[in-house]
C-alpha cells in the first residue's frame, strides 16, 4: 500500500531532521552544550553502538537551540600552552537566534502535520509555510548581522542560507550545525574542568580513565606509551 503524500513529506522533514542530529563521536571525543541556564553538560557517545570505529550520538531533539560544541583530547599528551577559550562566551550571541529557530520547528512538526491531519486542512497548511519561511529569513537575516561575532565568513552564510531555503529541516538545526562545525582547539578535559560543575566533572573524568584503560590494555607492549598513558591517567583520579 503506497502512503499519500502527506505521511511520505511528514517521513522525510523528520527522517532529515534526525540524520542532522546525529554525530559519530571518536573515542577521544565529546560535546559540550550550553542550556538555557547557562550551565554545561557534556555528553559521549554510545559506545554499544559503533559505526566505522566511532559511537553514534543522537542529539535531543527538543532542544536543537542549545550550542553544542565538539571536543578531543589527546591520550597521553599533556597541555603545554594555554588553548583559546572565547569560543565558550560566545553562547550568548545565539539567544536571538533561538526563536525563529524554535519558530521553524513549531512550523514544521506542529502546524503542517496539524494541517494534514486534522480537519483545519488548508489553511493551517498555508499558515506552516508562511511561518516556516518567514522564520528561517529572520534567523538568517540575525545569523548574518552577527557574522563577525560569531567568527563567520560572509560565504559560509551563504552557504548556510542555501542549504536551510532548500532544506528546512536544516535551519531547526542551525544553531547546533554552527557550532558542531567550529574548531575548538582547546582540549575536551580542560574544557571540562572549566566549564562544568563539580558533579559534571567527576562523570568527565571517570570517562576519561576509561578511555586510557581501554588505550591500555589496547597497547600492552608498548612501554614508553604505557608509561605516558599511565601519567595522563593521574590527572583523572
């Protein structure tokens, strides 16, 4: 039996809305995200469930407003020079984004389906797409004003527009996308003891010395490399 279209486009926003969501994380990676409290949590990913080596992480779909930002760490390797932190005061600017964001999601999963598949029909089907469109033109229009802030160049905006017009899903997903792309050089445990609270940094450092014991028992004959992972594994207890 072949679905009517509105099940099938329904399938699809949500299908591409997931797949965006999804990262898979290396062993010596985490993410960093930044609630609406302005507290940190970090989080891994699942390590039952491996794809060409790394972990699958699924992000909250509730909350695709929340900046995420992805972290390494280097098993064994100690930090000899300070790494740049601005990247973490700069959630701040991402608060006016967030609504149209929350808007275009509201539009997508909540009045088109409403539209579809309620007697309200038509209209609010018009209403989804007026909203939908209208909301990812003012978050671009927001995103491009705090261009410099934001540390982003006026192609990578574009870029940015085109793939949110065409695809909407995407621009739910903006300010996450944002900030999984940048580049933090600043190590995943300094980050850590940093930003988080004390419950939250005990949980990262447990993880942490997982990693090195598995590194460990991954390479038994390798002395000067157990012997630099077991220093690195101090830090952690």
């Amino acid at each position: 039996m072949v679905l009517a279209y509105e099940y099938q486009l329904m399938g699809l926003l949500i299908g591409l809305y997931v797949l965006d969501s999804s990262l898979l994380l290396y062993a010596n990676e985490g993410l960093l995200i930044c609630t609406r409290r302005k507290r940190w949590r970090t989080v891994f990913g699942n390590g039952q469930l491996m794809i060409f080596g790394r972990s699958l992480y699924i992000a909250n779909l509730l909350t695709p407003h929340f900046p995420t930002f992805r972290l390494s760490w280097v098993f064994g390797a100690e930090q000899t020079e300070s790494a740049p932190t601005q990247w973490s005061t700069r959630t701040d600017e991402y608060r006016s984004i967030a609504p149209p964001c929350i808007a275009t999601a509201s539009a997508l999963f909540v009045l088109l389906p409403l539209g579809f598949f309620s007697p309200l029909g038509t209209p609010l089907v018009l209403a989804a797409i007026v909203l939908n469109y209208a909301s990812i033109v003012t978050t671009l229009i927001l995103l491009y004003r705090r261009r410099a802030v934001l540390n982003l160049s006026a192609k990578r905006c574009a870029t940015l527009a085109f793939e949110c017009l065409a695809c909407p899903p995407f621009a739910v997903n903006l300010i996450r996308r944002i900030t999984l792309a940048e580049r933090i050089v600043e190590p995943l445990p300094d980050a850590g003891s940093r930003l988080l609270d004390a419950p939250s940094w005990g949980s990262m450092k447990q993880h942490c010395a997982e990693r090195i014991v598995g590194a460990l028992d991954a390479e038994p004959e390798d002395s000067s490399r157990l012997q630099s992972l077991n220093a690195h594994l101090n830090r952690f207890r």
